[in-house]
C-alpha cells in the first residue's frame, strides 16, 4: 500500500477499501498493520499519538481530540515493538520523526498504557576525510560517509527522492557549502538493517585564505557549524530533541612541503553534568599532515527551562571552536 500523506487517527471509509485502493490514510495502513499482525498471532495493538506539529498530549488529564495519528505496536519476546508502514525505509523501533512527540497511548480493549515513542530511537553519522591543500588554497581528495538511524533513513529518503545520480550529488553539495562531488559512489540504500555507507572524492575551493607567505582556513572546512540554532538569553519552554544522536568527523589534512604549521586551536572537551550532551575537538600534527577529530552526541531529549542557559553554553563553544583557524 502507499500513504496519501494524510494523517488519521482512525480509518476514512473502511479498511477493506483501503486495501483494494491500495493507498490510504496514516490510519487506514496502520490499522491493516495492526490486523495483519494479529492474523499471524502477535499480540498487536493501535498506540494513538500526537505528531510534533500537533502539540504534546498532557498525561494529567489527555483528551481524544489531541491525538491525530496511529501507529502499531506488537509484543515480541515480551519486548514492545513499534511500527509505522506508512514510510518505505522505516525500521523497527523507527517511528517517522513526525512522530517522536513525547508518549502515545496503547489502545486495547482491557487495558491501556502510555508508552514512550522514542524508545530506541538514534541518529548516526561518521565522517572520514583524507585531503590535501595545494598551494593556491584549494582542498582535494576523499570523503567517506558511514550512517545509521535517522541519518542513514534520511539519506535513503533523499536518494528515493531524486529521479537521476547527479540531482542526488547535487543535493548533497548543497548540503555541504562549496563542496564540488565527483565519483560518487553508494552502498546499503535498500536495507534499512545495513550501514549506509557514502563514498566520493571532492574538490573545496574558497575554503583557505591566502595572506601573504600564509595560509589560514578552519580545521573542519564545509563540516563546520557557523552558528547557534540557540539565540534568546531566556527560554521559559523546553527544548525538545526528536531523537539521540551522535556526529563525528575525523579529517586527515595533508600540508605541501613548503609550508610548515605554526598554529593549531587548542583542543576543548565540554561535558554536560548529567552527560546528556557532550563535545569533544582537537587538532594534532603528524608529519605533514594535520588530524582533525570532532565528536558530539546528545543523549537526552527534552530538555526544561532551567537547563536552557547549559545547552545555550554548548552550542556557543561548539560554534565558537569551529569557527577558530
């Protein structure tokens, strides 16, 4: 079945339609899920959910007018699985993001439980750079990719998107700010179970300024982040987080034989008290070639009020160290 993009709670005109369209609502193909499932013999529930775009349901007192979606929700070994078949790459324990909205509420005829949606739920992404500067501040060499979780799920997405290879590499340069893709080359879109991995080599222009006999450019070069998604001084909400996630970024820079390295940023490690977040970086010289090793995860999602000005604080540094040359 394919989803119209129309989210339900319930179904529109009957599953049995639903089925011989072969397209319906979020409702329609999830309850199909749901009854599939107990056909087989699992013990097979509907989870009622909010999505993001919706608002949270308030546990103290829910209503039935402040769910909008259903997923499904299937016991396994005495574990408690969530589905959603409404996305083509979705995986177990992998609701689509539109979803991840605090707890749903399991719907069965002698009890019912809210559970939390965001059970399992990460994002991984492992970037491995070998490049070397020319003498005109130009960067060359590879790039390779390995993703998992969201980040392999949305890359999946973007590449089903696109009807030919080069709309798919350009939508990867636009990613990544004067990045130029040649070669690319893309393994484990069809499987949600596997590593995907990205391979390809690039060029980098405009990333290093040349000032008189020197040469001066920021270690990440287009991995950078230029600026902090956090700019009141006060937040009297939550920040809220869809999933764990962790980024990192390992660069090997190869430096021409007339140059030699007369200052590196010194490296910084911030960890947050209850090590929700925390970010490491640091640069180090072998020979002729300089190491650049980023790393952040975040492994807590909503975040109170009074947590606001911390989570300010590591952005601003993560920000501040990227931008240092």
């Amino acid at each position: 079945m394919n989803w119209n993009g129309v989210y339900s709670l319930y179904t529109t005109n009957g599953l049995k339609q639903a089925w011989d369209k072969g397209t319906g609502t979020s409702g329609d193909i999830n309850l199909i899920l749901v009854s599939f499932l107990k056909e087989l013999g699992f013990q097979a529930y509907p989870v009622a959910l909010s999505t993001r775009g919706n608002g949270i349901i308030p546990v103290s007192h829910p209503s039935i007018n402040g769910f909008n979606y259903v997923v499904a929700m299937v016991v396994v070994d005495g574990k408690k699985v969530l589905l959603d078949a409404t996305e083509h790459f979705a995986g177990v324990n992998q609701l689509p993001e539109r979803c991840l909205n605090d707890n749903g509420r399991v719907i069965d005829k002698t009890q019912s439980e809210w559970i939390n949606l965001s059970q399992n739920a990460s994002s991984y992404q492992m970037i491995f750079g070998n490049l070397s500067l020319d003498t005109e501040g130009k960067f060359k060499g590879s790039i390779d990719i390995n993703e998992t979780g969201y980040a392999a799920w949305n890359r999946r997405n973007s590449r089903r998107k696109h009807n030919n290879h080069d709309a798919f590499v350009e939508e990867i340069e636009k990613g990544y700010k004067g990045i130029e893709i040649s070669d690319l080359e893309i393994s484990g879109v069809d499987s949600i179970n596997n590593i995907l991995k990205s391979k390809f080599k690039v060029t980098l222009d405009s990333k290093a300024d040349l000032i008189g006999n020197m040469v001066v450019f920021k270690p990440l070069l287009v991995f950078s982040n230029n600026e902090s998604p956090f700019k009141l001084e006060k937040r009297d909400y939550p920040v809220e987080f869809p999933y764990p996630a962790r980024w990192r970024v390992i660069l090997t820079l190869n430096i021409p034989t007339e140059y030699v390295v007369e200052s590196l940023p010194t490296p910084v490690k911030v960890v947050a008290e209850d090590k929700s977040f925390m970010f490491t970086f640091s640069t180090s010289q072998m020979g002729q070639a300089i190491q650049v090793v980023h790393d952040f995860s975040i492994s807590k999602t909503l975040f109170l009020p009074n947590e606001y000005l911390g989570i300010k604080g590591i952005f601003e540094s993560i920000v501040n160290k990227h931008n240092e040359k």
